[in-house]
C-alpha cells in the first residue's frame, strides 16, 4: 500500500500560467526532459505546496498564498536560505533546486527542491499502517533526537550568523504574540491576560547557546522511510525557521503533545497519533531531551506554557477571519473552542507551576 501524500489537480483560484514556470525550470536545473505536469498538495493552511514532474523527476514547489502581501510569513527566499545553508549539516532539510524572486513567473517568490518520498503521519495512522508498541517508543525517541540534531548545528558554520537576533528572542515571542493576540480577540474569545502576564513576568534570560530553531517541528513536518518507518528521512516546512532559544522550540512542539491520558477536551485537540500505546509523554520527551542537549529543563513550564499560548494565537487569527466574514470556510468556525481549551490549558500549567 502506498502511504505517501496523494498530489491532486491544482485548486480553484490557485492555478498559475506554467509556461513561464518550465521555462525557468529548464534553465535552472539540468538533465530535466519530457512533459511539465503541476498537480497539488491538499494539506496545510499556510504557503501553498506543489508537485512539479518531469517524467520520473519529481519536484516540491512552494510559493506564498494568493493575495497575501506580509513577507515575513511568507518569505520564500528564507526558506531557500536556510535549506542550501543546511546542506551537508543535516541531513533531513531536502535539497533546494531553485528560486526566484521575478514575480513574472508566478506572480510571487517562490523556489523548488527535491521531493522526499516517505510517510507522513497526522492525526491517525493510515489504514494498513500498525505499529507495536516498542516501535512507538522507538519513533518517537527517533523525533526527538532529530529535532536536537537540528539545534546542534553550528548555525555560524552554516552561514547563518545573521538569520536571527538570538539577544532578546524570548521577550520577543512574548511580547509578539502577545500583540497578535489582543489584535486578533473576538469577544466570544477568553481574556487570555492571566497568562499574557504570567509569561512576561516568568521569561527567562537569553540563553548562552542560541541554536536554529525550526518552530514548527512536529509529526506532520517529518517524513519517514516507507521501508522503514521507525527512521526519519526529511524534515518539512522551514517558513518560520530562525535563530533562537531551542527550549521555546521544544516548547511550541509540546504544545502539539496530546498524550493518552490527558482530559477528554484536550484529545479534542489531537492532531498527531501521539496518544498511541508506547508513546513518550511530554515529561519522558523533556527529559530525553536534557539528556541529549545537556540543557537544564528546570523551566520546562514556561516553555510549555508559552507554546499552549502561541498555539491558542494562532487558532485565535484564523477564527478572526471567519468570525468577520473574511472567508465562510465552516472549518474555522470551530477554532474559537480550541481557543478556549488552549487558554485555559495554560492557566492549569500556570496554576500548577513552581516557577
């Protein structure tokens, strides 16, 4: 059974001329021959995702959303930076083949690398795909040992000594996201103050070892090997990519953590099969991590705080959109309850923290 991402005809009103793409294409990258097929990835909600064939070559494309002008979150050329910049120094970012900011092609930035073929897992496991349990165990010890491998990457070897501002990066997620909370608060959504404060009272010092930070390291963002499904082949999804404090990236991937045992209303909030038998808890992933890292974790609340916050913002800013009439997709109507099981998630660690 084939259990990699299924590309489907390219959605309505997300079509693009593909003269001046093969163009650029033939000229950029050699060896290409025989007939340009554009088909698309359905998943995801943020940059728009392609796949580009010439005969048995296979390309990613990726260019920002239709309309959408805020470069920082959808900047195409920092994805392509980072990507060549991590060649040869971890060996999960895929290989960029091109990029190109001549809006003449496609209408916006965009840049092409390697397919990795594999499996990506989301909420469930596919139909026909079973693990035992020390083979849960063995994966997701796997996930968190590739997401340290990234933040042990000399990020001044790679080039990358200016893709970040390491100095002040934690009050600047707070202080941000703080921000882009208040301005996206619609009035069916909670106060969030409590915890706006209690992260900006309990922010810690700068870390003496800034690392790249991926901040949206998760299960979907990983491909595994379709032989071997219990070792990562490629990590996806570089748009928020930066250099930082690593513990706010574990952090953010804790956020995403629902283990088995936690309340009926947080599985409400499962996106990844992390509830499976074997599967590490957020204590076991913290402290799996301390190990690797030899990084003290003894502010692990604040970083799983922050990361419920972040993830509760980013619910709050696309429910904005529905709640005005910006868009009538009836999936977002319901982010307003993951808001509220988000915000009062981090009050609970809040409430519970020795910090």
């Amino acid at each position: 059974m084939d259990y990699t991402d299924q590309a489907k005809p390219v959605r309505k009103g997300e079509e693009f001329d593909q003269a001046g793409l093969r163009e650029f294409l033939l000229d950029t990258i050699p060896g290409l021959t025989g007939d340009m097929v554009v088909r698309q990835f359905p998943k995801g909600h943020s940059n728009l995702t392609y796949l580009v064939t010439f005969g048995d070559t296979e390309m990613v494309l990726r260019r920002p959303p239709f309309g959408t002008k805020a470069k920082t979150a959808h900047d195409m050329g920092r994805e392509y930076r980072v990507l060549t910049a991590l060649q040869g120094l971890y060996r999960y970012a895929p290989r960029p083949l091109g990029y190109s900011e001549d809006s003449d092609i496609l209408g916006a930035p965009f840049y092409v690398m390697e397919r990795i073929r594999g499996i990506v897992l989301r909420k469930n496991l596919p139909p026909g795909l079973v693990f035992s349990p020390e083979q849960v165990k063995t994966l997701f010890r796997t996930l968190v040992k590739v997401h340290h491998d990234l933040h042990a990457v000399d990020y001044k070897r790679a080039g990358l000594d200016n893709f970040g501002k390491p100095q002040g990066y934690v009050a600047r997620q707070v202080i941000g996201w703080s921000r882009r909370y208040r301005a996206a608060r619609t009035p069916d959504a909670p106060e969030g103050e409590e915890v706006m404060a209690w992260l900006t009272e309990k922010m810690p010092v700068d870390t003496d070892r800034p690392a790249i930070v991926h901040n949206d390291f998760k299960f979907d963002n990983v491909v595994l090997d379709l032989h071997d499904p219990m070792r990562i082949v490629g990590v996806l999804d570089w748009e928020m990519a930066t250099i930082g404090d690593p513990l706010m990236d574990i952090g953010n991937a804790l956020a995403y953590w629902v283990q088995s045992d936690d309340s009926e209303e947080i599985q409400l909030m499962r996106m990844m099969p992390t509830h499976l038998q074997g599967a590490l808890t957020r204590r076991q992933m913290v402290d799996l991590y301390a190990q690797l890292s030899g990084r003290t974790m003894d502010r692990y609340d604040f970083y799983y705080c922050f990361g419920l916050f972040r993830l509760a913002v980013i619910a709050q800013q696309i429910y904005f959109r529905f709640y005005h009439g910006q868009t009538k997709d009836k999936r977002f109507q319901m982010m307003i309850f993951g808001v509220q099981i988000l915000e009062k998630a981090a009050r609970r660690v809040i409430a519970a923290s020795k910090l």
